[in-house]
C-alpha cells in the first residue's frame, strides 16, 4: 500500500521528470511529483563565489536554465504539508535536496529524505516507509568538492592562459586525466623496441600415425629460451631439425574461471566500449534513461540500479531471483550451492550502494526489446547478462599440459577443453586488446611417446610499448589510481575532449600540443595538483567528511593555503611563452611575436589587441601560397586581406577583425555544383562536417556561408527528398 497521505498534502521532489512519472504511478493519486531538472543552485559564473577570509563560505545562486523551476518548487514545497526530497543517493543528490530545502527555507520538521537504488514498487514503498533527514555529512563533502574544484579552476586557469595561452583551463581531476595521457604518450615516444625470436615446432604421434600438434620453444639446456636475433633462431632451428622427440611429462587437471562481478559504473563504461563501441557520456545518458524508466505495457517502469556506483553488492532479494531465473532459463546444474559474493579492491570503493542490475531480473532483455531504443536495449541486455552470470556457477575446462624433449631443448603445449560452460553460456567479458581464446585439442600422448618431427617455425617479434589510452582504460585507470567518483567518470574524459588536451582518433586518445605544455607547467609549478597520489589522497580525506570523520573546512584550508602560496609565486616566476622576433608586422609595424595556440605556433603582433594580424611561422606557408593576401577586402572595404591560421591551416581574412570577419573562401576549378538555389549569388561546393551527428561526413552547400545556409546532404543532381519539400537541413555545426 501507498505510504498514508498527509492532509495538508504532500509533495514529492525527483531529479527528472521520467523518474517522476514512475514514482508517481508507484504511489498513486493524493502525492505531486514535481522533478528539479538536476541541480538548481551552484556557485556564481564569472566570479569566485567563495569567501577566503571567513571560512571558505560559498555563496550560491540559482541556475540561470533552472530559475523557474526553483521558483516554482519552492512555492510547492512551502504550501505543502511534508516535503519527500527524492533526489538520487549520492552526495550529488543529497546535494540537490539540501538546496531545494534552504532556498525554500524549509523547516527539518516538514522534510523527509527518503533514498532507493532502484525504481521499483517496492523499493519505493520500503523507502516512503523509511524517510529520514538530510545527511549533512555528504552534503559537506560534496561542498567541500565542489569549492576545492572552484578554486582550482578560478585561481590556476587564469594562471595558466596568461603563461601559456587564452583560454586554457586546469582543474584538480581534469589536469590528472591529462598527465595520464600525457606520460603515456611520452612513454611509447620513448620506448625502444628490442628484437626477439620464438621458435614452434610441428609434431605428430608415430602410431596411430595423426595426431598433429604444435609445441612451443621453452628451455635450452635447462635455462628460459631466450632468442635475441634471427641467427640465433636459425642455429636453434638446425638443431632441431635433426633431433629426436620423446615425450617426458603429461599433465592433467582441471581449471575453473569464475563470472565476472557485476558493473559498478567504470566497469560498464569499460565493457561498453569494448562490445558497444559506446563513449563513456553516451553510455552513462543511456543507462540514466534505463534507471529513470521506460515505458511498458504496464506503465513507466525502471529498468536497472542506480547507475553511479562502485559497489559489488547484490541484496539478498536480487541474488535470490537471479538464482531463480538462471535455473528456469538454464537447469539448476547452473545454479551455484550459495549466490556468489564479491569483494571490491578498487581504491576507496564505498560498498552502501548496489552494483549496477536489472531492478527484475525476469524481464528478460528479449521481452522488452520492442518498446526499447536500439541503444537502450543493447546497453540494457550488457547489464542484464552481466549481473545475470555473476550468480552462474563457473565454466569448467580440461588442461592437459604436455613436455616434449629433443636433445638439450624442451618444448611444451597446452590444450584447454570446456567440460562445462557455467556462466560462459551467457557472457564473456571482453578484453581491450583481443587475445585469442580458441580452445586447442592434443591426442592423446603418453610419456616416453617418441613424436616425428612435421616442420619448424621460427618467427621474429618485437616488443611493443603500452598502448594508448582508450575512454574505458582512461576511466580504469582513473579508478585504479582513486582519482574522482563514479559520477565524475564519464565528464572528465569528455572535458579533456571538449577542451582540445586530447583527440580521439581510432578509439584511441592523443595528447595535442596544449596537453603537454600545461601539463610541462603544472608538473614544475603546481606538482601536486597533478600528482596522482596527491589527488588520491584528496579524494579519500572527501570521502572522509562524508563519513564525519572530518570537517570540510579544515579540509579545503589544507588544500588551499599551500596551493595559494604556489599561485603567488608562480605569477612571478613562471615565464611568459612567448618569443620576440625580428620580423616587423605589415599592418601595424610593431614587431611580430611567437605564440602558442591550440593549433600549434605563430607570429602574432606585438601590438595585440590593438592589432589582430597573424602569420605563419617563417619556412611554413608563405602568404604567397595563402590566395587572395593583399587584396581589399570585398565584404568591408576597408581593410586588406592577410594571412591567417585556424585549426584547418592558412586562409586569407580581414585585417579589421573582428569588426570584419570576412573569409576568402576559394572554389577551385571543377568543385562547383551550380548556382546556389536559394540565394542566387554564391555557388554550391562539397564541403566536410567537421562535429555534431554528421562529423566528417561530406555535404554540398552554398559558399557564401553563413550569409546563406543552403545545404544539401547528397550530390546537386540526385535526389535529397522524395516529397518535393525544402532541402535538408544544415548540419548541427553550421
């Protein structure tokens, strides 16, 4: 039953408005459910907003997009009669319903806390069952968080764009992230590939004459086979060509794999990488919807857990079932004696909250596929089968090891067979570098056997240096190394994106140019913001305010006195990256400088800002080789064209920008497609999309973009539309 209504009327508070949907069918008519959007208050933009001098305070303004929202909950709440604040179970949530509360000014005796991992009606009820009061604990931490990150990014950024260039930013996580990639580019830069040889040999059973089977070089004359060169290999390889093969051990045993645990939030980012080819953001937006609920048949329903998490734990009641479904599904010879436990080893892990699950593990992936996304319904069976398996016994495999001596050499094979899948049946967990998992057969040897000789296979290898980060390997590193929490995952990879520390290319994340000269900045000045151990450390004595061990304020005091003394020192003593040139500037006559951008160096007027004019490095690309340097400018007609750099290379523009942002835009010979059909003067060229859904994606548009927006998604002269509408729209980046 729905938990009492109160007469006054009560108000129940979510984060989202699918979330509030469920939770209102749950409880039924008589409650209001009303959803925050997320957070409605942070700290102010464009200043501080936090009080060095009395005790770090922070002031906190309503959110700008949320405002009405705010406004609107705070009138609900304050002409209600008890105020559920629902928001989710991390610090973040208990952030949320502390704002709510003190910008309504709400009295303790009207609010009730109520907490639940997942959306079901019975988690429901057994928390309306249960409230309590806001837990000042974590909303001390997470404030204690929130004004470290603010100090860092508004003291330190500024910082680093005055040494560096405009526009950088640092953060406390996001600078680690970077050093990360950073060291481990640097790490493969400077790795030297050594040579070495394996040598596998072909070999078959005298009688009955089959059997074929390879072995595999291990010892010369009793010591590891070690083989640093091919001349090496090819003496080896003559001297086994005329040796005799006898078999002198066979080994057999049994083998056991164990189900991987269930996802906490970085494995799922990891595993659907790996098997979705989903980025961390993409995936952590699926699995919101997933949680918040989808509609059914039945009505808006939860799908899975909480989403944010980094705990192993399954209750009781969920072991139980899964148990149930797994003997239904696959016979109880799959079932285990008792449900599966795991412990969780990850750094500063906190194990209150459940591991990622389905919320009822006999809605089968299959029975709700129909009223899923694609992307919801691939995410949901990865979750669905992982916690699935994690309570099926393990697969079973025969090992048979096998010895082979031929005169001072020894040569050994194994041979796996699956006796029994277990959880295999269900899911395997993928790997970030595919390893080959092929399971071998070997006759049946016996000892003393003597074996033919079928052939030799020498081959030459190198030894390969750490592959580059990947979103999922990032994130597990991240992990293994205790920097940030489950909810902080995911937008720190897409900060070091968006911001241009790295690009991802083949999957996989390069350092640019920006990455390593901040990085170079920090590691000198600023060491223990970028010190992994250091943030780590931090991470823990948060961990520790939310548990009450600790106050915030001294906290944040311990972190910033020391910080602050780096920043004074540094804004004397880190120098300026720039160069000063003999080369005059054409425009205004001041000297030209060398500066650093995010696409690379250049020559800049000394006279910035007054003057904007900027050239390419000498012995790069002259403006001879940039069209139109010189000319006036035919959009103003004022000022001259001059060579300019972007991201894309050297083009020619306007010297009064940015009063005049006019761009030469050549159109080559054989690259126009017609007159532009919509306004009549420019012409229809292929372009390239360079973001949003079309990214790299080619489309045909006018060429006086943006004064004309025409664009068309296929070649002038096939067909874009079939109902004789308006051509596509332009793409999502212009």
């Amino acid at each position: 039953m729905p938990p009492k209504k109160r007469a006054a009327g009560d108000l129940v508070i979510v984060e989202s408005p699918a979330k509030a949907r469920t939770i209102e069918r749950y409880l039924g008519d008589g409650y209001r459910v009303l959803a925050s959007f997320g957070h409605v208050r942070d700290l102010p933009q464009g200043s501080l907003g936090v009080d060095l001098e009395h005790d770090f305070a922070p002031r906190y303004v309503p959110l700008k997009e949320r405002r009405t929202e705010l406004e609107r909950l705070a009138r609900e709440a304050r002409a209600a009669g008890t105020v559920w604040l629902a928001t989710d179970l991390d610090r973040e949530g208990e952030s949320i319903a502390w704002h709510i509360a003190e910008y309504a000014e709400l009295p303790p005796d009207r609010l009730r806390r109520v907490t639940f991992s997942e959306i079901t009606q019975a988690a429901i009820l057994a928390a309306f069952a249960a409230p309590r009061s806001i837990n000042r604990d974590l909303v001390d931490a997470q404030q204690a968080r929130r004004v470290i990150d603010r100090l860092v990014g508004y003291k330190l950024s500024p910082l680093v764009s005055s040494k560096i260039r405009r526009g950088l930013t640092a953060g406390r996580v996001q600078s680690v992230a970077v050093r990360l990639v950073v060291d481990r580019e640097r790490e493969i830069s400077g790795f030297a590939a050594e040579e070495y040889w394996t040598v596998a040999v072909d070999l078959a059973r005298r009688s009955p004459a089959s059997g074929q089977f390879r072995a595999e070089l291990a010892r010369i004359d009793g010591e590891k086979a070690r083989i640093g060169s091919g001349d090496e290999a090819r003496a080896h390889e003559a001297a086994l060509a005329s040796a005799s093969y006898r078999v002198v051990g066979v080994a057999r045993t049994s083998e056991a794999r164990k189900a991987a645990p269930p996802f906490t939030t970085s494995t799922l980012q990891q595993e659907a990488s790996r098997k979705l080819r989903f980025g961390a953001r993409r995936t952590m937006s699926v699995a919101q919807s997933l949680y918040e609920g989808v509609r059914l048949p039945e009505g808006q329903v939860g799908l899975i857990t909480y989403m944010r998490t980094d705990s192993l734990v399954m209750s009781g009641g969920a072991m139980a079932e899964a148990r149930r479904v797994i003997g239904e599904r696959f016979g109880a010879a799959f079932v285990p004696e008792r449900p599966n436990l795991y412990r969780n080893r990850t750094r500063g892990a906190q194990e209150a909250h459940e591991a990622i699950r389905p919320s009822v593990f006999a809605r089968s992936p299959e029975s709700v596929q129909a009223h899923l996304k694609a992307d919801e319904f691939r995410l949901y069976e990865l979750i669905w089968k992982r916690a699935m398996a994690s309570q099926m016994r393990p697969a079973r495999f025969d090992v048979v090891s096998v010895e082979v001596a031929a005169d001072r050499y020894l040569l050994r094979t194994t041979a796996r067979k699956r006796v029994f899948d277990g959880f295999q049946a269900l899911y395997t967990e993928g790997r970030d570098d595919e390893e080959d998992e092929r399971l071998t057969v070997l006759p049946d040897l016996r000892p003393d056997e003597e074996l033919d000789l079928v052939g030799i296979a020498p081959e030459q290898h190198f030894t390969e240096p750490p592959p580059r980060y990947t979103e999922a390997s990032l994130i597990k590193a991240l992990e293994e190394h205790g920097i940030g929490r489950p909810s902080t995952y995911a937008p720190t990879v897409e900060t070091i994106r968006q911001r241009g520390y790295v690009e991802l290319r083949d999957r996989r994340l390069h350092p640019e140019e920006t990455a390593y000269r901040v990085t170079d900045l920090l590691v000198e000045h600023f060491p223990e913001v970028v010190d992994v151990s250091f943030t780590a450390r931090m991470e823990e004595r948060l961990d520790g305010v939310a548990r009450g061990d600790e106050a915030w304020v001294p906290v944040v005091r311990g972190f910033w006195d020391p910080f602050n003394e780096q920043l004074i020192k540094g804004r004397t003593d880190i120098p300026k990256q720039v160069e000063m040139t003999d080369i005059v500037c054409p425009v205004s006559g001041h000297l030209m400088v060398k500066r650093f951008s995010r696409n690379g160096w250049f020559l800049g007027c000394s006279g910035y800002p007054e003057c904007r004019h900027t050239m390419p490095l000498p012995g790069e690309e002259s403006e001879a080789a940039v069209a139109g340097v010189g000319e006036p400018c035919p959009e103003c007609g004022k000022g001259e064209l001059v060579a300019r750099r972007g991201r894309f290379g050297a083009f020619a523009g306007c010297n009064r920008y940015p009063d005049c942002k006019y761009i030469k835009k050549d159109r080559p010979a054989g690259e126009s497609f017609g007159t532009c059909p919509k306004c009549g003067q420019g012409s229809v060229v292929a372009k390239r999309a360079r973001g949003g859904r079309r990214g790299g994606r080619p489309f045909w548009g006018c060429d006086r973009y943006p004064a004309c927006d025409y664009t068309v998604s296929k070649r002038p002269g096939a067909t874009n539309r079939t109902d004789g509408g308006t051509p596509d729209a332009p793409p999502a980046d212009g």
